[in-house]
C-alpha cells in the first residue's frame, strides 16, 4: 500500500492498493486514520467504515472477480462539512456504464427466498451524497462524498 498526497488538492491522502480480501480492514483503518483530523466524530468513522468496506469488498468481488493483485486507488480530499472518495480501478465495467440503483431489496418474501445481497448499494446510497460512476477508457471511476456534519448526514444531499 503506497499513501502520498497529491500536489495542488486538498488532499488528505492517497492510497495505491492491491485487490486482496485479506487486507481490506488494513486498507479501511488506514483511510480512518487518514481522516481523524477532519472527521473525529465516531459516527463519521463508522460510516466511513462501512461504506468503504462495502466499496472496496465490491471492486474486488465484481469489478475484478475475485482476483487479487489489482490495483484499487483511493483519493480522499477535505472540503467544508465533507470527506471526498475517488476510487480507480481497472476492472470490469458496471452493468450497462452506472452505479446500481440502491432500492432496498424486497423483503416481503418467504424466509427461504430473502435475498443473500443487494444491502450494500442501498448502504452506499443512504450514506453518501454526490454519488457518481463513469467509466475512461480501461479505468472505473466512483466518487461519493460522505458528510462530516453530524446533524446533516447524507440523507437529503442530492445523488
């Protein structure tokens, strides 16, 4: 994992990882201790958290399917009242060029039929604004911001 900041941005860090389950957590605390100084708030952090967790578990899962040793990059820059994402990968586009919609799966099913996944797109939704995927070339681009103003949250900013 290779951190350093950007020139020119307002930067708090820049990761340089490689696709690899094993050492998500590792990626997830360095991000967290990256952004102390701007979001100390533990409910912040553990927002943080789980959206990164879902994030990064997603690019390695389906983007490159599984597949260690590819390599994820992670721009986080500070503005006013928020922490800024710019993940890049090289994998597998998303389906038909955009981000999946974030509906909550249906739940009114027999309990043999609830669904194993599709929480994780509703997660990042919910607690993010700003949220945006394009894809240049070879490389899968997604930026979100996530709130530091605890009262604010990210419900309500727009997607």
């Amino acid at each position: 994992m290779n951190e350093r900041q950007l020139p020119g941005e307002r930067a708090a860090f820049h990761l340089h990882f490689e696709s690899n389950a094993f050492t998500v957590g590792e990626v997830i605390d360095t991000i967290l201790r990256g952004i102390q100084g701007v979001a100390p708030d533990s409910e912040v952090a553990g927002t943080v958290e789980i959206v990164m967790a879902e994030v990064i578990n997603n690019i390695i899962e389906h983007a490159y399917n599984d597949r260690a040793g590819q390599p994820i990059e992670v721009a986080v820059t500070e503005t006013a009242g928020t922490v800024d994402f710019h993940f890049r990968d090289r994998g597998r586009p998303m389906p038909l060029g955009v981000h999946p919609s974030g509906a909550q799966p249906d739940l009114d099913v027999p309990c043999d039929q609830l669904p194993e996944g599709g929480f994780g797109w509703m997660l990042i939704h919910r607690l993010t604004s700003d949220l945006r995927y394009w894809r240049d070339g070879t490389m899968n681009h997604l930026s979100f911001s996530i709130s530091t103003n605890e009262s604010t949250g990210a419900q309500g900013h727009r997607h």
